[in-house]
C-alpha cells in the first residue's frame, strides 16, 4: 500500500544546463510537489466528503419509469437500464492521505473519464485484499468485504480471462442491502520494474497504480473496525462521538414563572418561582456527559452535581428568600448548556488530520441512506474543515470555556445583600454578551470564563457587573452608566430584594433620575393587611413623640456599628417613616403651641400608591421576571402586604405602564370624517387602554377595531341612521373631550346617452350625452366633470332641468378613440364620491366625396426656377402607395416616356399631360383625381389620410425639383406648395388636416 504523507520530501534539486539527470532526482523532484499539493489539501481545505456519494437501490418493481444509464465503450454505444442496481452519484472527497476521489469509467489502462452524474453497479464478488491495507483488519484478520462492478466492467474482466462464476448479481443481497455500508477504497501500489531489453530504456520504470474500488462491507463488521480495527480512524471516532453525544443530550428549557390572579400570598408567590425550578436531574445528566466528553473538571467540593444544584436550588427553607435568584441561576445553567449543545454538531474542525484516520479509503455510510437535512447519516465520513475555510475553528475552545463557566456559576452563587445598582446590560443575546449577575461571586476564574471574546483579546475585566472590585478600574467600567450606552437595551437592577419597597421604590428613582434612565418603577402588593371592620381607627391610633426619638437613636446606633446586617437598619427606617405618615392625617391645636412653630402636611399626590396585583394582573398581562427592565418599560416591585413590606421579586413589563388611577388622553388627526375614509389612527394614552365610542353618550357604536397593538376609527362601521351626529369616546372606561362627525357620502349615477355627429358629414367630432341622477338629497351638492379627453375639467354647482349634461369630442375622421371620463360629487360637507363613467368608444365619422375635384399641378417654371431646365423628367405620382392615373392618364406609343407625370421641353404633345399648359409656364403637368380613383385611395387608409408621394419612374432624375401645388375642389388657393422629394404631404381630403 502506498501512502504518501507519512514521510514528506522536504527538498529537491534544481537542474543545470546539460546534467544527466538520475532516477533519484527526477523522483525526488515529482515526491516533492506530489507531498506538497497533498498537503495543501488535508492542511489548507479539510478532508473527508466533499459533496455527492449517495447510494440508492434501484429495484425493478419501484423504478418501472427508470432513465437508462449510456456509457461507452470501444466507440460503440451501449445502453443499459439501471434496474436492480445500486446506484452511486458521482462526488468528490479527499483521504488523510491527500488522495482526491472522484468515481471514474475506465477508458483506457491509463486514463479514465470522470463526467457523468451516476454508476449502476449490478455485480459483486469477494474482495480480498492482497495489500495489508490495516484499516480493513482486526487482529490481522480482513473483515468480510463485496467488490462491485457495473456492466461495463463485468464483460471486460470476462473478456480479459475473469471466472464468470465468481460474480454474482446485486439483487441476490437485496434482502440485506439495509445493513451494508459502501467504501470507495483506492488501492494503490507500485508494479514491479520490467528489465530493459534494449538500449532505449526511456519508456521503462515501476508504474503507479491508483485504483479505485466500490466495496461493501456488513455495519457490524465496520463499527468493529472503528473500535478494534487494527489502525483506528481517530478523525471518524471522534467526530462520532460528539454526534452521539448531541443525539444523547435531552432538550431542556427553563419553565416561566407566570402570574394570575390567583396569586395573593407571599407563599403563593414563592410557590410559582418553586414550581418553574424544574428538570434538575436532567440538566444534571446533560452536563455530566459534556464534562465528560470534553475533559473539563467538575470539582464542586466533593459533591456530585446533582446535589450540589439539588441544594442551591431548594427553595423550601423558610430563611432563603432569594428564591427568585435561584430561579435566575437555573436559566444561567440551562442557557449555558444550550449555548453548549448548539456548539457540538459545529465542532468539524480539523487543524492536522490524522494521517493514519482514513488514508486510502471514505466510507460513504448504508445503502439508500436519506441524506435528509440536519440529519446525520451513521458510518460515513462527512467532511472536516481546515480552520482556514470555516469561521468554527474556535468552537472546541468555547465550549470548553463554557463548561468551565458553567462549573464556576455553580461554585460561585452567593446570596449577597448590598446597595441597590442598576447596570447596563443587553436582553435577546447570549449569557456572555450579558452584565454579570450580583448574586455570583465575581472573582478571576468566572471572568475569565464568562465571554469567549473578551478572554480572547485578553479583556475579561471589561465586562460590566454589580460586582467591581475584580474589574478594570477605568471609569467607564466602574460607573458604566455615566457613558454611552448605545450598544445596551437592558438595565440590570439588582438588591432591593429584602428592602422596604418604598425604600427601594425611592433609591431607583434616584438612580433613575440621576443618570436620565427612561423606565418606570412601580409597586404591586399581594394582599391587604386586615379584615374590614378589624383596623383601628385612625383618630384612636398614637404617635409618641419619645417613641420616634428612641427610633431615630436606633437607627443611628445601626449605622455606626457596621457589622450590623444593613437590611435591619432600613426595616427601622421603614416603621419610623409608617409613624410619621400618621401626623399627615392628625388634628394639631393652636392652643399652647410655640409661636413660629408651623406644621406641613404631605402633599396627597405624593404618596406612594401600590394596587393588588391580582386586579393589575386583570387589567395588564405580560409581567415576566428579568432581573431588570429594558428602556421604556415598566420595572413591578412586589410585596406582600403594608406590614411585611419587604421586596419579595420583581417583574417588568416592556412599555411604560401606569396604575388604574393614572389619567387617561385621546387624539384624532380630525373633528370630522366621510362615510368612505380610510380607518384613522387613535392616539391614546396609555397606549394599551381599551377605547370605545358612542352616540348621544350611551349608545356604543362598533366602529373602533384593532390592528398591529393600533387602535383605528373605521367610519364605515358607523350605521347610516348615527351619521352626522356627535360621537364621543372613553379609553379605559373614562370619558375624553375629543368628539368626532361622520358624515354622508354622496349618491349619485351617470348612464351614457345618445351619441350624435354633424350634419356636415366632414365634421368627425361627436356629440356624448351625459344623463346623471342623483338622491333625493341633492342639496349643495357640486358635479365636477373630467371627460377624459385633456380638456380643461367643468365645474357645476346645479344640473339641467333634464339631468343630462352634454359634451363635445374633437375626433380624427375614420379613427376609434377610447375615454374614460369620471364626475365627482361633492356635498357641503366636503365627501365627494368619484364616478367612472364609460369606457366611451367614438369614431370619428368620415366621407371620401370630397376628393372628386381634387387636382394636383406638377410644372417646372421657367425663369422662376433657376437650373431647372432637365428635359424629359419622368416621376410617379402615388396617393397611399398606389399610382394616380389621372382622369386621362397619357398614353405613350413610343413606350419611352415611364411615369403618370412627364416634364419635357420639347414642345410636342408629350409635354401636356391633361390639359394645355397654363400660361406662363413650361414643362407643366396637371392631374385631377376622379372619384371612383379617390375612393381606392382613401380605402387604403384607416383614417381616412391620403399620404401622397413623388417618386423617380427612371434611373435618374432631378429629385426636389419639381414645384408641386395641390387644391381641393375648385379652391384658387392650394393646400400644399413645394418641391417633394418622397413622400412629402398627408392629408385628410375631407377636412384639409395634414400630418
């Protein structure tokens, strides 16, 4: 067996003027750049299948309409239907060792021909092979292998001398062509030298056979070659895994957390983020076979993982109250292992493929395998990628780096109380392109291992956290939000879980306001605190005066002793802010009070407002929990009721919202719309409020409807006995000012009329009658008519008596014009209706009688003309192509002069042509069209045109010479004077109109 990579020529020789060259060097010379172009292929372009190689079995009975396979041999034709076949497309793959394979046909000992779509192969016999090709051994044994043949190469190796009985026919095997997997193998070898017989040895030398073989081989027996074959195809066996470790790897998604009205309890609540923690064993099963699989430690403190996430996870224990941050590193770890799987089919990468993996041979997987997309096909080699051509060359490095991170979130959750921060993030993106979570433990190894491209470029300490110590110290870093955040979509706020909601409602306003963050911060609370009838009163409720101050030293003991849990100072802060709400609604007495002594209640409008979040589930949906907002959204602070008011999760909702006491707007782009406008826009605040329209205040009208989250008026909703009336609308129940008119569209009809001509049948134009109708209220109404024929539009502020307007078409005699003319009514209130009348089809009436009498003078005129003195001048006179004959059309006995018109100057009878010469002039002709003649003409011409020309009736003559004059009738003055020279007039006869 020949291979050739594993030893590379690394020199040659350069040849001098003269040299007698040896053996060695001329091999040495070809082994190089053979090595090199090899190289090129499995280092520069990857290895394996290119493209092609599917196999199928043609059978008889389910290919009844088969196209026929034409192969040539010997320079005969020969054609053969593929029936009972397998049947392999042509394809293109490279070996570790740098052979490129492609299926051939043999032409001759040396060449072969590659260019055909598919090879039919009908027979098979054993195949053993003689040259130790190892990746086909086990313990030195050869598996069980098939070689095939097509027809063509079955009668060429009986012709040649083969054992017809040693060949058996594909459909013997049918049966168990499901379990047999095709291998292109190329057998190479060198024959051995033939000694030089004579003096001239040029020709000799070992030849360097490459030939390639289809053969078969049972699935069992080629899994066991993967697996104990006696050389490993690494490349295959690696690749395989990741394939089975995909297939393996169950699909997990992280459960939502969804509110409902149900929901009116700090349990319940906690019960909704408990029931979303889910698919714990699985994420733990999936995570283990990757770490497996890629060799990444998972060393969580002598745990497995499974109770390691079992008891980060459990939210059962009454003091863990960060349940929904526990919920949050759920959708951390699963996402990371789905970022995970979605990188393993992306992994066929190869930098220096084993040269030992598939030397000589590409297995092309089981017959009639369905090479279906996104589905792989067992035992087939697909085709690994060199780094160069492929931008997944750092998949392998992502995930590793994704599994150590995933280890590192595990390891490093913490339940942390601080300060409450807002950090820019980004939402719709990967785990690593997002803010570093506050409840992780911020160190080295998870920032090296939280975004691949950062680590790359050596910048993990850019990434944005709540935690910065461990962070770059620019500014840019340590304060984010003081610069610009063009490229974030997502604020990240985090620790005011535990605190006082109106604490923490105060703190995110300050940040809000601070660095100008467009959001809005709500309040939501579970339940109330008591029963009706069972608070006290407020006239019987006490603030004592030494009660607040002993409060106040508490607090300020609480913040010189640091070691105190922070949260405890503000629940203090907390019930001394309840107890001055109280003097808001107390009765001072002037009577013993100190003078300059004054008391300032709070302004109502400044006291927070929380509502049930079970009545705002009703109103708004879509609260999701995301550990932050995005820019012009709604950030929910929830909280279980006035006397437990600790922040027990938030939610957010993804435009700005507002409580059910918020004020309410709507604007219409106009006071007033027509019966037949187009739906009109409804601006509302707020933009998600229900509106609805009525009629004298009560009586709803269905014209408001929906589209794209867009409210619309659609005027043509609005029933016929409600136009003109006053319409006014509410949006979330509340009545607005805007009020809007719908009036009546116009009716009206046009029916065409009588169509009449002139009676002067020379005139074309016509005469069209308009008859309109209109209902019975016609009031002010306004007709403005387009007749559809470029002239000015005519405007009517009344009709005819009879309804019928008239109007005048300037047509061509003899041509059909279409128009189309429209009218638009207008009532007073300014909706009009358009009306297309027609199609209207004229034509314009037409007459030839006019052409009797018509008569046309060809002269030379002496002494006017300068140099026109050519003698016997003869042209044709011709109306629409046809030659004129004249009313007596000159006869020539001699046949010399050609022509219907003769201009000579040799004064015989020749030189009138109708009648005498008029006085005054020589060489003079003058033709009268008769009637019977005129009619020919104008028949040849769909308008009615006559298109008169002068033409040479000899081999030469003087063109544009001859001064032509025709008149109509016995008109004195003619309608064309000139010299013509072709075609120069066209006329209509009856109107005098030229072109």
């Amino acid at each position: 067996m020949n291979t050739k990579l594993d030893k590379v020529t690394t020199q040659y020789r350069k040849f001098n003027d003269n040299q007698a060259l040896t053996e060695g060097q001329l091999n040495e010379f070809i082994d190089y750049f053979e090595d090199q172009d090899r190289l090129s292929r499995t280092r520069l372009n990857g290895v394996g299948i290119v493209c092609g190689f599917q196999s199928e079995y043609i059978e008889l009975e389910l290919q009844p309409q088969a196209s026929m396979e034409k192969t040539t041999e010997l320079g005969r034709d020969l054609i053969e239907i593929p029936f009972d076949t397998i049947a392999i497309t042509q394809g293109a793959g490279v070996t570790t060792d740098g052979d490129l394979i492609t299926l051939r046909q043999t032409a001759n000992t040396s060449e072969a021909v590659i260019d055909f779509p598919v090879k039919n192969y009908r027979y098979y016999r054993n195949y053993v092979d003689t040259l130790g090709y190892k990746h086909f051994h086990i313990g030195g044994q050869q598996i069980p292998l098939l070689e095939l043949f097509t027809t063509q190469e079955y009668n060429q190796l009986v012709a040649g001398g083969a054992n017809a009985g040693d060949f058996k026919q594909i459909k013997d095997i049918r049966s168990s062509l499901n379990n047999k997997i095709v291998i292109l193998y190329l057998e190479s070898y060198s024959n051995d030298e033939s000694p030089c017989q004579d003096a001239d040895c040029d020709n000799n030398g070992a030849e360097q056979v490459s030939d390639l073989k289809v053969l078969l081989a049972d699935s069992e027996s080629v899994s066991q070659l993967i697996t104990k074959g006696d050389a490993k195809d690494i490349i295959y066996k690696q690749h395989n895994a990741y394939e089975r470790l995909f297939d393996s790897l169950p699909n997990i998604e992280t459960k939502r957390v969804i509110l409902d009205t149900l929901v009116k309890s700090a349990s319940q609540l906690k019960a909704k983020f408990q029931g979303a923690i889910s698919t714990v064993a699985e994420l733990s099963e999936g995570f283990t076979s990757i770490a497996g699989a890629f060799n990444v430690s998972v060393n969580l403190g002598g745990q497995t993982l499974f109770n390691k996430l079992n008891a980060i996870l459990s939210t059962t224990s009454p003091n863990l109250e960060d349940y929904q941050y526990r919920y949050d590193l759920l959708k951390d770890l699963i996402d990371t292992y789905n970022e995970i799987k979605g990188l393993i089919l992306h992994l066929d990468v190869e930098c220096c493929p084993d040269i030992t993996s598939f030397p000589k041979h590409l297995m092309l997987g089981p017959v009639g395998a369905k090479m279906e997309l996104g589905q792989s096909v067992p035992l087939r080699h697909s085709f690994y990628n060199s780094p160069v051509t492929t931008n997944d060359d750092e998949n392998y490095e992502r995930v590793v780096m994704l599994a150590n991170r995933f280890v590192q979130k595990v390891n490093g959750f913490q339940s942390y109380i601080g300060r409450i921060k807002i950090t820019p993030s980004n939402q719709n993106v990967r785990l690593g392109n997002k803010a570093i979570p506050y409840y992780y433990n911020v160190d080295k190894p998870l920032l090296a291992q939280w975004n691949f491209e950062k680590t790359k470029t050596d910048r993990e300490t850019y990434n944005l956290s709540y935690h910065t110590a461990n962070l770059a110290g620019d500014d840019f870093v340590q304060n984010p939000l003081n610069y610009n955040i063009d490229n974030n979509d997502f604020y990240r706020i985090e620790g005011h879980i535990g605190m006082p909601y109106k604490t923490a409602l105060q703190n995110i306003n300050d940040l809000k306001t601070q660095y100008g963050l467009a959001f809005d911060v709500i309040a939501l609370v579970l339940r109330k605190d008591e029963k009706p009838g069972s608070e006290t009163p407020v006239r019987e409720k006490t603030v004592s005066i030494e009660e607040l101050r002993k409060q106040l030293v508490s607090i300020s003991s609480d913040v010189s002793n640091r070691a105190v849990n922070s949260q405890n100072t503000l629940l203090n802060i907390s019930k001394l802010d309840d107890q001055l709400r109280l003097l808001n609604q107390a009765e001072f007495s002037k009577e013993g009070s100190s003078e300059g002594i004054t008391v300032v209640k709070q302004d109502p409008k400044k006291e927070v407002v929380s509502e049930l979040l079970s009545e705002f589930v009703e109103r708004k949906s879509g609260l999701e929990h995301r550990a932050g907002v995005e820019p012009g959204g709604t950030f929910a602070l929830l909280y279980d009721s006035e006397t437990n008011n600790q922040v027990l999760a938030d939610f957010s909702l993804p435009y700005l919202c507002c409580s059910k006491k918020d004020p309410v707007f709507l604007a219409l782009p106009d006071s007033k719309l027509c019966q037949s406008d187009a739906p009109m826009a409804i601006t509302i605040v707020p933009l998600d409020g229900q509106v609805k329209a009525f009629v004298n205040g009560t009586t709803q009208i269905p014209a408001i409807k929906q589209s794209g989250g867009q409210s619309f008026f659609d005027p043509g909703l609005v029933n016929a006995a409600y136009l003109g009336q006053t319409i006014t609308f509410t949006v979330n129940d509340d009545p607005v000012e805007t009020q809007l008119i719908v009036y009546e569209q116009p009716s009206a009809s046009v029916a065409i009329g009588n169509i009449t001509y002139g009676v002067d049948t020379s005139d074309p134009d016509a005469t069209v009658n308009f008859q309109v109708s209109t209902s019975n209220n016609s009031a002010g109404l306004t007709y403005t008519w387009n007749f559809g024929d470029g002239t000015p539009p005519l405007s009517l502020s009344t009709l005819p008596a009879n309804g019928i307007v008239q109007h005048t078409y300037d047509l061509i005699a003899g041509q059909e014009d279409v128009f189309n003319p429209t009218l638009t009514v207008t009532n007073k209130n300014g909706c009009s209706k358009t009306i297309a009348v027609g199609p209207v089809k004229l034509k314009g009436q037409m007459t030839v009688a006019c052409l009797d009498g018509m008569r046309i003078v060809i002269q030379y005129r002496a002494g006017i003309d300068p140099g026109h003195d050519c003698n016997n001048a003869s042209f044709n006179l011709k109306g629409n192509g046809t030659l004129i004959l004249g009313k007596i059309p000159y006869n020539d006995p001699r046949g010399i002069i050609k022509g219907n018109v003769h201009l000579s100057n040799t004064g015989g009878s020749q030189d009138a042509r109708n009648i005498a010469p008029l006085s005054g002039s020589s060489r003079y002709n003058e033709i009268i069209i008769t009637k019977d003649e005129a009619q020919a003409i104008a028949q040849q011409s769909p308008d009615g045109f006559v298109k008169f020309s002068l033409e040479c009736a000899l081999t030469n003559c003087h063109t544009g010479v001859a001064y032509t004059q025709i008149f109509l009738a016995n008109a004195a003055t003619p309608i064309y004077s000139g010299y013509p020279n072709g075609n120069f007039l066209e006329i209509n006869p009856c109107t005098g109109v030229t072109k």
